[in-house]
C-alpha cells in the first residue's frame, strides 16, 4: 500500500519584528537564488560546463562564512533554494529534448515579488 501525502496549511499571523524577519529572509533567499543561476550561467560561459548542485552547495559554504548575513539563514532552506535552481536547470533540459515543446524558457532570474 503507498503512502499518502497531505498538505497542511497555516495562516501565519506575524507582529512586525516578524514581519521585518521574514521579508529579510525572502530577501536573501532570492539573492541566493540570482547568485546561484549567475554562478551556473558564468561557468557554462568560462568552461562549457554546467555546476552540479554539490558544487554549487560546496561554494554555499563559503559564501556563508564571507557574508555573515546568510548566517541567519538556516542551511537546509539555503539548500533547498540551490534544489530549485538544480531543478529549473533540469526542467529546462528536459524540455529542450522533448521535440513537442516549443518554448523551452530558460530559468529566470527571481525578483523580490517572485
């Protein structure tokens, strides 16, 4: 017999500092996310090459120890938002050898609103 998956949702209701916390987060969670599809697309320019997701976590480490600020970031969700550039990179691919898709859409730079 298979598992069965469930969603939960919870309304969050946070006071300011909450809110000041969180949009600090989505902040910096969307500049790792630019970062990471730069660092993917500069290598591929340099070497032909594209950054695997252990790489590209290899070098989370260090950007976590030059800028203290992603410290406050937990080191899950900053993996997490690495897994989703690795996984628009694969969707792009899949797409492109996929012969009836005609717009394969490279990924996207994340704004803030995004």
């Amino acid at each position: 017999m298979g598992m069965v998956n469930r969603r939960i949702t919870y309304r969050l209701y946070p006071n300011q500092e909450q809110q000041v916390k969180l949009l600090e987060m989505r902040r910096l969670h969307q500049q790792l996310y630019n970062a990471a599809l730069e660092e993917r697309i500069q290598a591929y320019r340099k070497c032909s090459r594209s950054l695997s997701f252990a790489q590209q976590c290899k070098s989370l480490t260090q950007l976590r120890a030059e800028l203290p600020e992603y410290e406050a970031l937990n080191a899950q969700s900053s993996q997490v938002t690495l897994k989703r550039v690795d996984d628009a990179y694969a969707g792009f691919f899949r797409r492109i050898k996929d012969p009836t898709c005609k717009n394969a859409g490279f990924p996207r730079f994340k704004s803030i609103r995004r």
